[in-house]
C-alpha cells in the first residue's frame, strides 16, 4: 500500500488529494478535494497572480485538512507528500511547495516535486490504469501539445502550438465577446445555441505536414467578426461561439491524425493503441466528440479522465507522486527543489511557445 498527499497551487485552484495504490497495482482517489477562486478573479477577467498567492496562503492548510479528513487519514498515514513545482504562477507554487516540504520534513517523509503536466499525462492511469505507451493531446492552459508518453519521467514533444495555446484561445474568444470568466465552459455554454456554419472561420495549419497547432489566426478572425457586427445579439454570440468551436475540433482533429500515424509507425505491433486528451479543455464535449469520432476511424482507443479530474486537481499530483515512488524516481535533495514557472515535460525539444519554457516562435 502506498499512500501519497498531492498539493497543487499552480494557478488559481488550492487543492489536495490523498490517492493510494495497493500492492497489486489498483489506485484509488481517497479524497480529492479542490476551492476554486473563480469569484475573486472574475472581477478582471483572468487570473491575477497576487490575488492567486495571497488567496493559496489563507486557504491551504483548511483544504489540506479537509482532504485529509475525507480520506479518514492523519499525515502520520501518509508515505508521501507530492506537489506542483511547475510549471505555473510563481507565488503560488511557491506556496505549495514550501508547504510541502514543511509537511515532509516534519514527518520524516520523501517529498515529490511533480511537475504539473505531468500530473494530466499520467491521470488516464489513476483512472483507466492504462499502459505505456499511448499518445497525449495536452490542452491545458498555456499548453497545447502532442506527446509520446513511454513511461513515468519518459516524454517526447511530437507537436506544440508556435502561438497562442488552445485554452488562451478559448478564454480570449470569451472576453471578446463579453462572456464571464472562465472563458471556456462558457464559450462551450453559448455554442449550444448557435449556428456552426455561420461563419467561416479558419482551420489553422489544417492540410500541413507539420504537426503543429496555430490559434493566433482563429483568435484575429474571431475578433474580426465580433468588431464587424458590434453591438452584437445573443445570437450573435452563440453564432461565433458555435462556428469558432467548430473550426477549434476541426483542427484539432487535422492536427492529431498526424500524431496518431506516427504513433502507428512507432508502435506497429501495439494491438490496443490509446490517444489520451488531458487537460482543461478536455473537458470540451464537443472536443471529445471529434476526437472519438477520429479514434474510431484510426482504430484507436480515446481515453479522457472524467471532468473533474480535466481541471487542474491534486489527485492528479498525488497520483504522479505515487508513480514516481515506486519507479525510484525521488530526488534525495527533494527539500532544496526550486519552484519553476517553466518547466516542459520534454526538455530535450526544442523551445516552442507552449512547451512549457520560454521560446522564440517557430
């Protein structure tokens, strides 16, 4: 049995979880408790970094507390602490992390530093207890990549976006058309009941060979509309929402077929090949649709991690941290780990925006 405390404090969730694996491989989510700060950003439209510190100091210790009491655990039960390192807003990693290593220091405990995408590249084995390898479409945040997945701490970058990551996109449409923070369930929200069709947009990329993504184009195309037809309706904005969704799965399914080919000349004799959607975007039902459709066509396995887990989330952390145990992978100057606002889960690939380190664009 090992049991691991997850912390996450990279943007503006406080979180803690307490997940578990037994002896014979099974994981469970013993608590996964998460206070979201949509309300004290709401006001700005985005996350304001000081607000997002300050805010992860007064809450932690309660939403540690209360994971812990959900799990029925005290921290002397605990084998070890996990938190995100990076890549995220650097006051509130700071937070997490000085808080953790607290944790395990009093304890006598190992403390993980994980990094945060690697929490969402390995959640579909906490849920589905998938295999290595499989292929990873990360749409979290300021990330949007395609990734080999190979193993725990085993990641190469097959594709990123060379300009806006999918989900500023999202949140950028939102605040064009006036819509509330967050931008992206409410982008989803306001498609619902809009035309798909009504307006052209563009496919970034679509047709290339390169495996790249591109939404800066979408985003001025976007903005275009919406300037054109101002003062605009509710169905106005439903139209734009539903036509700039519409063009968002589109591509996203010309982009993925490239990783998914590759993926098949890397793995020809792999029976049951998995793409993995993870990330906050992922919990996009219309993204999900497109991509099942094109697994289905591929004859590849969609596996996405049920919504609550596609935000940003401390099972998540503690379930790396759990993996990283058992494969050894703990550093034995854990305490002095500093905190990374960049931190790409591939740092042999090249820099590229949204790869998770700073980068000219391609």
């Amino acid at each position: 049995m090992t049991r691991v405390l997850g912390i996450e404090t990279s943007c503006d969730e406080t979180a803690a979880a307490v997940v578990e694996q037994t002896a014979d491989g099974a994981p469970a989510i013993l608590s996964n408790v998460v206070l979201s700060q949509i309300e004290e950003h709401a006001a700005f439209g985005g996350v304001v970094p000081e607000i997002a510190a300050r805010a992860h100091v007064e809450a932690l210790d309660g939403v540690i507390e209360a994971a812990l009491g959900e799990a029925h655990l005290g921290l002397h039960d605990i084998d070890a602490v996990a938190a995100t390192a990076g890549p995220g807003l650097i006051g509130g990693l700071i937070v997490g992390l000085t808080t953790a290593k607290a944790i395990a220091a009093a304890l006598g405990k190992p403390l993980i530093p994980v990094n945060h995408l690697e929490g969402h590249a390995l959640t579909a084995r906490l849920t589905d207890r998938l295999s290595f390898p499989y292929l990873l479409l990360l749409v979290s945040g300021g990330h949007t990549q395609i990734v080999h997945v190979a193993g725990v701490g085993r990641y190469e970058r097959w594709a990123s976006t060379i300009d806006d990551a999918l989900g500023e996109a999202f949140d950028k449409t939102a605040k064009l058309l006036g819509l509330p923070y967050p931008g992206g369930p409410n982008v989803e929200k306001a498609a619902r009941d809009g035309d798909p069709e009504r307006f052209a947009f563009p496919r970034p990329l679509k047709g290339e060979a390169r495996p790249d993504f591109s939404f800066s184009g979408l985003k001025t195309a976007v903005r275009r509309a919406g300037t054109q037809l101002a003062p605009l309706s509710r169905q106005d904005v439903a139209d734009i929402c539903a036509s700039f969704q519409r063009a968002v799965a589109e591509t996203l399914v010309d982009r993925v077929a490239h990783g998914l080919a590759r993926f098949r000349e890397t793995h020809p004799d792999l029976a049951a090949p998995a793409l993995v959607v993870a990330g906050g975007v992922a919990a996009n039902a219309a993204i999900r649709a497109a991509l099942e459709t094109l697994c289905a066509g591929e004859g590849f396995r969609l596996v996405a991690p049920p919504l609550a887990l596609c935000g940003d989330n401390a099972a998540m952390i503690a379930w790396a941290g759990v993996e990283r145990l058992r494969a050894g992978l703990v550093e034995e100057d854990a305490l002095a780990f500093a905190p990374r606002p960049r931190w790409p889960l591939d740092a042999a690939a090249a820099p590229l925006v949204g790869a998770g380190k700073r980068g000219a664009k391609a």
